[in-house]
C-alpha cells in the first residue's frame, strides 16, 4: 500500500484514516473496528522452509520451532495463541520474515500462497521452498474480504454489491491472477466502475 508495516496500516484502518482495506482476514478483534464484505476469494495458506530443512512437512511439525510471522497478521495471532509449542519470532514485512527463513534465523513461516508467490516473484530470496497441503484448519483457505472503517458500514453495503454485480467471467479473470497489488488496484477499479456506473 504504501510501505508501512502490517501492524500501522490495519491501526490506521481502525482510526478511518484508510478507506477500504481491499485484501484482509476477518477475525472478531477486527469486526469491532471495520465493517465487512462477503468473502471473495479463499487463498491457501503455505509453509516456507529453507531448502536444507528436511523435518517440517506440514503443521504437526513446527511444534518446538521457530516460525516467523509478520506483526499484526491474523495468522500470526492463531500461531501464538492456539500453537503456544511454536515459538514465534515476530517481523515487520513479509520480506523480512522469508529473508530469516532464508538465513536460518527461523525454521519456517506460514502465509498465504498469494502472498507468497508475490514477494518470491519481486524479491530475490535465495534457499526457500513451499510446503502446501497444510492440515491445520487453522491455517486452510481463509477467505479475505473487503473491510471499512465501522463508521462507514454503507461503503461495505455499497461495495458488496458492486461485488454482487460482477459477472461470473470478471470474477474468474481477477481471481485467475492470484493476489499481487497490480490485481488489487484492478479490483478496486472494477469495482469503483461498478459503483458509479
């Protein structure tokens, strides 16, 4: 968005100094705050290990190691509080966390395959491999919806049904792409036609 770390741009989303959060996990903590859209796309979560790590192959493993996770992040709250074996070390960026996996400073990081194959794409980050199929429901397709500031609840209805009135072949399209800041802006522009049209 504009370079700030998770953790400062949800508070400022808490405040209404940022309109629409275009991509975010509901959780109650968050629904005290912002006003929410329908679930609009479900992105499997992924762990990121280093090449050299031949132990972790899924959830069940991290018991006892040290998994990175991005301050403010919804998943990062599910590992401390539901996983207290895991000893999570806390960073600003998504970056920062696979740059530690990649260095050794962490065993593994958990993220959204969306996200992940993002930062791989735009950043070289050297000795990294993902492991799918996680069988923790904790962690499987959460879905991500659209999120307002509480006191503007007629934003959320508004661009719920611009979602609603999205054919079936522009939802494909955007979900086709994954999910990269280039497709958020372009959902945010379709939807914003929608709107005004």
């Amino acid at each position: 968005m504009n370079g700030l770390p998770w953790k400062d741009l949800i508070q400022q989303a808490y405040e209404g100094r940022i309109d629409v959060m275009p991509a975010i996990y509901k959780s109650e903590e968050r629904e005290m705050h912002l006003a929410f859209t329908p679930d609009y796309y479900a992105n499997p979560s992924v762990i990121v290990v280093n090449t050299v790590n031949s132990d972790i192959k899924g959830v069940s493993d991290l018991s006892g190691k040290r998994v990175a996770g991005v301050n403010g992040f919804l998943i990062t709250s599910v590992l401390k509080n539901d996983f207290p074996q895991v000893k999570v070390v806390e960073f600003d960026t998504v970056v920062e966390c696979m740059k530690a996996v990649s260095l050794g400073k962490v065993d593994a990081y958990i993220d959204s395959i969306g996200l992940v194959s993002f930062t791989l794409e735009n950043n070289f980050i050297p000795n990294l491999k993902v492991i799918g199929n996680l069988e923790n429901e904790r962690f499987s397709n959460p879905p991500l919806h659209m999120a307002v500031p509480r006191d503007r609840e007629i934003l959320a209805v508004m661009l719920t049904k611009a979602m609603k009135d999205l054919s079936r072949l522009e939802k494909n399209q955007l979900n086709k792409n994954g999910l990269n800041s280039r497709v958020t802006k372009n959902r945010l522009s379709l939807l914003k036609s929608r709107l005004n049209g």
